[in-house]
C-alpha cells in the first residue's frame, strides 16, 4: 500500500512539473501582443520615430510605460525628444496631456522623467489611463539622436529599437525603417543598402526594398529606400538591434567624420554571423538530441515494460493448471488467505475473520430487530446483527490475528459505541454486545482513530503473511523494481524536457524543425513514464507456495459458483462447508454460494445455522 500510495505521489508531483503553467497561472496578466515601430532617418542623422504597442489587460491596469534608451556608442551620445504620447483610437492618435506632477496619476496625461535601466540611462515616458479586461494601442512619438552616424565611406543607422528593460515579452514586433535616400535613387540590396538584425534568439526577417525610391509620402516599408525587420517575438531581457548601411551622402546634412567604417562593419558583421550561424547549428543538434533522448528512452520503457510482463508472467506461473479446487488449500488464517488475492487487511478479510470467529465460538451471531426513532419521533425498524463476546472462549484464544480482532472489536467499537450510539435507538449495548452497524457508525465519527486501530490488526496479518514467506520472490528478486526506477526517472526526464520546451520557446526551439517533437515526445514519455509506475508497483512479489495457493484460491472461488452446474455430487461434512463459507466470506461471494446451498443441499444450511 504504501508503495502504490508513493507512486500516486510522484504522478502527482509530475504533473504539476510538467504542466507548471496551469500550478502558476496568475489572475492579472498584461501582454504585450503587437509591437509596430516607423522610424524615418532624416538627412541630418536624426531618427523621427512613431512606436505603437497594443496590450491585453487582464483584470485592472492604470498605466504603462515606455523606457526609451540613450544609446551611448561610437556613433555618438543618444539624446530623446519625446513629441508626444497618447492612445491610438479607432485608427487615429489621440494624444494625452503633458503632466508636469511627475507622481500624477490622472487618465489622459503622461509624464516624462529620466531613469536608469541595466541597458544605461533612459527617458521613461509614464501613461495613466484606466483599463481591465481589455486590448488598448498606445504610442509614443519622439526624436532620437546618437544612432545614425556619417561616415567617410558610409553611413550607417545603429539602433536597438526593443530594448531590454520591458519586464514581459513583446510579439509581433514590426520595426519599418525609412532611409534618406532622394526620389528616383536605385536601391540594390547587399550594394547599396545592407542590413542586419541582432537578436539574442536568431530569429526574424529583414526586407530591404529594391529598385527606385519613390516619393516620401507614397513610400511603403516594402519599397525601395525602405527595411523592415518582423519578429515573432522579444523575450524579457532580450533586446532587438537594427544596423545599416548606405550611401554616406545620403546624410547631406550631419556631421561629416573623417573616419572610414564600412569595412570594419562588414568585418564585424561576417564574424557574428559566422557566430550566430554555429549557435544555430548547435541549437540544432541539441534540439535533435533532446528528441532523440525522448525517443530512446520512451522505446526502452515499451521494451522494459513487455520484458518485465512477460518475465513476471513466466516467474510466477503456477503449477497448478485445474480449473477447479474444491477445498481450503492450507490451513492459514483466512485472512493471510484472503491477503494473497487482495491487500492484506482488506474488509473482506475482517470480514472473513470476524466469521471464524463466530464459528469457533468466541464470537456469537444473532439477527435482530432494532427499532428508533428519526427527527420527527415517528417510530422506525430495521433488521441488524448483534454480536456477544464470550468471555470464557475469547480467553483461550492463541492466534495473533483473532486476539487483535476482537481487541478492536470489544477493547475500541463497543466502548465507542456505548457513547456514539446508545442514544439512537432502543438496543442495549456494552463491552462485551454490539451491533454490526456500530462499526461503521464508530468509524465515520472519528476516521482517523479507527484506522489507527484497525492497523494493529492489520499489521498482525501482515507479520503472518511475512512469517509465511509469500510476500517474498523466492530469487530474492523484486519484479518491476527496474520498470519503476527508469519509470520515474523517465517521468522526472520528460517533464523536464516539456518545460524546457514551454520556458524556452521564444528562442532555440522555434526556429527549430524539431521544435514540435520535442512537445509530442516529452508528453508521450510521461505519460508513458507514469503507465510504467502503474504497472511496475502492480507486480506483487510473491513465492512459489504463493503463487501456487493462489491458483488454487482462484480455482476454488470458480468451484464455489459453479458446484451446483457440475455433475459431481455436493460435500455434505458441515465442518467442511464451515471452512468454505468463511472463504466464500473473504472472497465476496458467500450470498451466491449460500443460495445455491439452500437448493442443493437444504438440511445441511438447517444443520450448520448459516
């Protein structure tokens, strides 16, 4: 029991690692669904930018707020000039008033004041608003300066437009960058414009726009003079990094440096893709792995799981092959009997013992009448069973288990009983008189102590059964003991591949080809996993005597229900009927067999009282 009990635990304990996500699931949540960012280099190296994020509130939120970064670079000192901030409505800008009351939490304004992040120092622009279960689009607009660069031989646009200070993951960022390149100029990808994307996660999608450029205000993020970068998404802490180059004269108006760049760009930008390239290719391989190791271990414990069956089946085979036994096969307690078919202390197996009780005489049995009263005072009866120790046999009595039963019965139930149950109806009780009903009445009062009691009877079956030997293989083996091991620690395997795969997905496993497999073969190697456990702990380790008296067991449950169907004549020794009622009581099937009695052979239910 208190293995099986164990394994429930560990399937338990499994679950909530392998599905953490429902153990954690918080009631206020705000997402960050959509990112979209214009941003327009102007010929003087300034960046005019336009950032929209559209958020689902779940439960009530009254701000947000955006860290803009003062990058510090070779390209030169950032500096921010926010324009203005505001909600996005119906397709339009709605703008909220400037707050000088930094501390001010008015809906409709916003304040401005300057933070520091762990990506350096920031202007933070803060919203107030009132919001609860909703999606909301807010924007802000500002200039940028220390981004964008003149150079020599080229110019370039430096630019971490998703930085890494938001506390939650951004999805669907959109960054459309608009160059300053004249109407009419040709644009060749990888010759007049190059660009690059730095992504902690290696994932997203850089257009440039090829051909002539048209006029600004007809210009698309997909036309000439125009890049757009797409990513599925930015994790917390993870910032996303746009960097170009272009014609340096396209900066008419910036600072010219004397400096040339191109060449250490394109230098700098070979080795990190070159880097970033093997760290594919690792995620790669270890996404591979990872599902090969779900794979190799999910077909080892099939494996496992049929040799384990097959070897137990083969181990514990009976000799014994008749279909019918028609007889006790030892003269063990009918409890430690009835323990080799089920759990040792069952309450078949109380059962079983409180009948041989009663048929060597410690214990009396006698049908009554007991009639009481309910809420409303009108009189009522029903049919129960009295039972009355005798004092002088209980004395003589030698067997463990029969001592500690009517201990229970007589030393805990009645004395109970005396005070739980007197005052229900009209039957007198005492220590040594109880009903049959009072046992159940005495257990649903105080549970806890009636089990505490019971196991002391319990335990006296199993030191029987122990002392017996049957709970032992007779190699000295236990079955299923390996099944179990690698079962759990398959389980522990999986449900720390699965949360990997649910943890990490933003990054190596999404732009992997494995990235389904490894979800369907981590679930499938716990599930499989937690089978394993079930079935290892339903291997009883047992001895060859056991097996056998099992078999017979069986064989004579079978012989119990169909006697009165065979052609042989029935026993009529009543010492012997005795004997196979008590088993028929620990097996549960004593009603069906004394009916067939009552036709087969009447005068021997007269003579034997049952």
């Amino acid at each position: 029991m208190k293995r099986r009990l164990l394994a429930l635990l560990a399937c338990v304990f499994i679950a909530m690692l392998a599905f953490p996500s429902v153990a954690l699931a918080k009631k206020r949540s705000a997402t960050n669904e959509e990112t979209h960012i214009e941003a327009i280099v102007q010929s003087d190296g300034t960046l005019e930018v336009l950032e929209q994020r559209t958020v689902k509130y779940k439960g009530s939120y009254h701000g947000f707020y955006w860290d803009v970064l003062h990058e510090v670079s070779e390209l030169g000192d950032g500096k921010v000039d926010v324009e203005a901030a505001g909600e996005v409505i119906s397709g339009r800008l709605r703008p909220y008033t400037l707050s000088e009351d930094v501390d001010g939490t008015e809906p409709g304004t916003f304040d401005i004041c300057e933070t520091s992040t762990s990506g350096g120092m920031a202007t933070r622009i803060d919203l107030h608003f009132s919001k609860a279960n909703q999606r909301a689009t807010f924007y802000v607009k500002y200039r940028l300066t220390g981004v964008v660069a003149r150079w020599a031989d080229t110019g370039e646009v430096y630019w971490k437009f998703v930085g890494d200070s938001w506390d939650s993951t951004s999805y669907k960022v959109t960054c459309d960058l608009y160059l300053p390149a004249q109407e009419g100029a040709q644009i060749t990808a990888g010759d007049t414009v190059r660009a690059w994307l730095h992504h902690a996660a290696l994932t997203g999608t850089v257009h440039i726009g090829e051909g002539k450029v048209p006029a600004r205000e007809k210009q698309l993020a997909v036309d000439a003079g125009a890049v757009q970068y797409k990513i599925p998404s930015v994790s917390r802490g993870h910032f996303a990094e746009a960097r170009i180059v272009f014609p340096a004269d396209w900066l008419s108006e910036a600072r010219a440096r004397s400096q040339k760049r191109l060449d250490h760009v394109l230098e700098e930008e070979a080795r990190w893709a070159n880097e970033a390239n093997a760290r594919r290719e690792s995620d790669e391989f270890w996404c591979m792995v990872k599902v090969w190791i779900a794979r190799g271990f999910t077909g080892l414990l099939v494996v496992l799981g049929v040799v384990s069956f097959v070897m137990y089946k083969r181990e514990h085979k009976a000799k014994f092959s008749e279909k019918y036994f028609r007889d006790v096969p030892t003269d063990d307690h009918p409890a430690v009997l009835v323990a080799l078919l089920e759990e040792p202390g069952s309450s078949k197996a109380l059962t079983a013992t409180l009948m041989r009780l009663t048929d060597l005489g410690y214990v009396s049995l006698e049908k009554i009448t007991v009639h009481s009263k309910n809420v409303f005072g009108k009189e009522k009866a029903k049919d129960d069973y009295v039972l009355t120790l005798n004092r002088a046999r209980a004395s003589e009595v030698t067997d463990a288990i029969d001592a500690a039963v009517l201990d229970f019965l007589f030393g805990y139930v009645a004395d109970r009983a005396v005070v739980l149950c007197q005052r229900n109806d009209d039957f007198v009780r005492s220590e040594d008189v109880l009903l049959l009903s009072d046992i159940q009445s005495v257990a649903s009062h105080d549970e806890e102590v009636y089990l505490k009691h019971l196991k002391e009877w319990t335990q006296e079956v199993e030191k029987e059964f122990a002392r017996r030997g049957y709970g032992k293989d007779d190699d000295g083996k236990s079955n299923g003991r390996v099944l179990l091991v690698l079962s759990t620690l398959c389980a522990f395997l999986g449900a720390f591949l699965l949360f990997d795969w649910l943890t990490f997905s933003d990054d190596a496993y999404r732009r992997s080809e494995y990235n389904l497999q490894i979800a369907i073969w981590s679930f499938a190697l716990i599930v499989l996993s937690i089978w394993g456990i079930v079935f290892a702990v339903s291997f009883k380790n047992r001895s060859g005597e056991a097996v056998e008296v099992t078999a017979k067991l069986k064989a004579l449950r079978r012989w119990l229900l169909d006697f009165t169907k065979l052609d042989e004549a029935v026993p009529g020794d009543v010492v012997l009927w005795n004997r196979l009622l008590v088993m028929a009581v620990g097996m549960g099937i004593s009603a069906k067999v004394i009916e067939q009695l009552k036709v087969a052979v009447p005068h021997l239910m007269r003579e034997s009282g049952f």
